[in-house]
C-alpha cells in the first residue's frame, strides 16, 4: 500500500492538484481518504497499484 499526500492553504489549488493526480493515476485503487483542515488542508489517499507483470 501507498500514500499520496496532497496539502495547499487554497481549498481551490488542492482541489486542481487532487483531481489532477486522479486523472492520471486513474488504475491505482483507492483504498481509503483522510483530511485534515487548519490554515493548510491536507488529503492523503492510501492506495494499492494493480500486481501487473513487467513485459520484457
């Protein structure tokens, strides 16, 4: 499993950045979000990458 942390003060940068780093991981799975608010916001994504072979 691995975690993608994502942090901005701007609610509307960390809304690009998230939806930006979805649209181009779109096959990891999501396993599980959490946030966290104050003067930053923080949103980490737990995730798991599909077991594919390497083609050689």
């Amino acid at each position: 499993m691995k975690v993608k942390a994502i942090s901005s003060s701007d609610p509307r940068l960390l809304e690009h950045e998230l939806n930006q780093w979805l649209e181009d991981n779109r096959w990891v799975n999501i396993v599980n979000i959490t946030q966290s608010s104050g003067p930053t916001h923080l949103i980490c994504l737990w995730y798991e990458e599909p077991n594919v072979p390497v083609l050689g």
